[in-house]
C-alpha cells in the first residue's frame, strides 16, 4: 500500500507539472521542458556509461541539450525582443563549440574507447534532444493542446495497454526484450488511444484552435501513428535496458522509475507527430 500511494503521488506530480508547463505559457514550458531534456540526455548517458568501453561526458551531453532546447526556443522571438538577437547568437555559439569541443576533449582524457565516448554523445543528441526540439515546435508552430493530446494519447494507450494485457494478455510481441508486452495489451492500449482522440475530437472547444481543427479521421490517424511510434520507443528503451542489464534507466521518480522511462514513448512519438501536423494543420 505504501509503495502504491508513493508511486501514485509521484506519478500525479509528474503529470501535473507537464499539463502545467504546456498550458501555462510558452516561458514556463521552456523552463521545464528544457531542464527535462537536459536531466534526460543526463539519465541517457549515465546509463549507457554502464558498458564496458563507454564513458562519455553524462554533463556534455546534458549541456548542449539544454543549449540546443533554448536557442531553439528563443529563434522565433527574435523579432519581437530583441535582446534574443545576440541570446541567440551566443548558445547557437556555445552548442556548437561543446559539440566540436568533445573531439578535443576526448584528446586529453585519454580513455580506451574515445570514438565510443564521442558517437554516445551524438546519439543522445539525435535519440534525446532533438525529439524535445519536436515536442517544442509542436507548441510554437500550432497549439499547445496537440501536444497536451500526445501526452494523453500515449497516457491513455500505456494505461489500457496495462490493463488488457494484465487481463488478457498471452501472446508476447517480443519477449527477449520486454517480456510482460503482448499483443493483446497492444490492441487494448490502441483502443483507448481511439477512443481517447474520439473523445478530444468530440468535446475540444473548436475556438481554442487557431488553425482549422482536425476532423474525426485526422485525429484517429493522429492517435494511430502515436501507439505505433511510442511503442516502438518503449521496446527501444527496453532494449537498451535489457543490454545492459538494468530495469529502470534512473530511480529519480519513486515507483516510476527514470525519466528515460517516462519519455521513452513521447521522445519517438514526437518527431512523426510533428510530421502528421506540418501535413493536416493549416
């Protein structure tokens, strides 16, 4: 009972704290969103660092996540303040002097692997940052409520997923990676998911939108490419875990695990989600 109360206190805390900073201002989701995305190259890379041969700088990459969130953040503001002209200028700078600066530093450390050490750092660029740069232009470029939707659509989909494969499930999707996934809590989760965009679609107040709101169908293939995708970063996520030989990337939330395990999902979900509304959202 202990351990559900904790679980469900801390699980309440994140959800509310990412509602919050996508509905709250532009300003409070970058804060949020990028120190999430700083701790979460951060996790990325101190698990990784589990191998043997491996040993990038876990705070270089955390670093230039965090730059590369903000200058990302600040490039369209630049007209209307104009402090943001040389903001810019100087993190576009200092992003790029510590990603070329890994090659030097990789010099003087000396370690077994330095090309390990460098391509790690790059891949959480590619694997960490740049989904959260999606999750970002998602909020700048259309509304905040279609990345709210995301969140709940993949929420929804892991909730129903659970619950019917906790019931129903026998049939494993790949069992040397995640053994407790089956293919019936896949369809239950992808039947919430609908249901969820059904519902969004149904009672979503048309004058929050200023673009032309997506239809029925746009919002059910909305919700469709986000399972397909969140469940491919789920099973990635696990398979990283699974190669080295952990269960939960971090223990930062209590019952939940890391937040590689909270954004595993989101973090592929994004960058098609993006896609789907640059195509549908005029």
């Amino acid at each position: 009972m202990k351990t559900l109360i904790i679980r469900t206190l801390s699980g309440a805390v994140y959800v509310a704290l990412i509602v919050w900073a996508i509905l709250w201002n532009n300003f409070a989701f970058a804060a949020v969103f990028a120190v999430l995305s700083a701790l979460t190259t951060y996790e990325f890379h101190k698990l990784t660092n589990k191998q043997e041969n491996v040993n990038a700088l876990a705070w270089l990459g955390a670093l230039t996540s965090f730059m590369l969130f903000l200058f990302s953040f600040m490039i369209p503001l630049r007209k209307d303040i104009y402090l943001f002209n040389s903001l810019v200028s100087i993190l576009i700078f200092i992003y790029l002097f510590l990603i070329f600066g890994t090659f030097t530093i990789e010099i003087f450390r000396k370690k077994s692997n330095p090309i390990n050490n460098v391509a790690y750092i790059f891949l959480g660029q590619i694997y960490i940052a740049l989904p959260f740069i999606c999750m970002l232009s998602i909020i700048q470029a259309f509304e905040p409520i279609f990345l709210l939707a995301l969140f709940l659509i993949i929420w929804v989909n892991d909730t129903f997923a659970y619950l019917s494969g906790s019931a129903f499930g026998k049939h494993k999707m790949f069992p040397k990676i995640s053994p407790k996934k089956s293919w019936e809590g896949f369809i239950g989760g992808l039947i919430g998911a609908l249901i969820a965009a059904y519902l969004l679609f149904r009672f979503l107040p048309t004058e929050i939108f200023n673009y032309n709101a997506l239809n029925l169908w746009q919002w059910l293939l909305f919700a469709l490419i986000i399972v397909i995708f969140g469940t491919i970063g789920d099973f990635f996520e696990s398979l990283i875990k699974r190669t080295i030989g952990v269960k939960d990337s971090g223990n930062i939330m209590p019952g939940h695990g890391g937040f590689l395990d909270r954004f595993d999902s989101v973090i592929f979900a994004a960058p098609p989600a993006l896609i789907f509304l640059m195509i549908f959202v005029k």
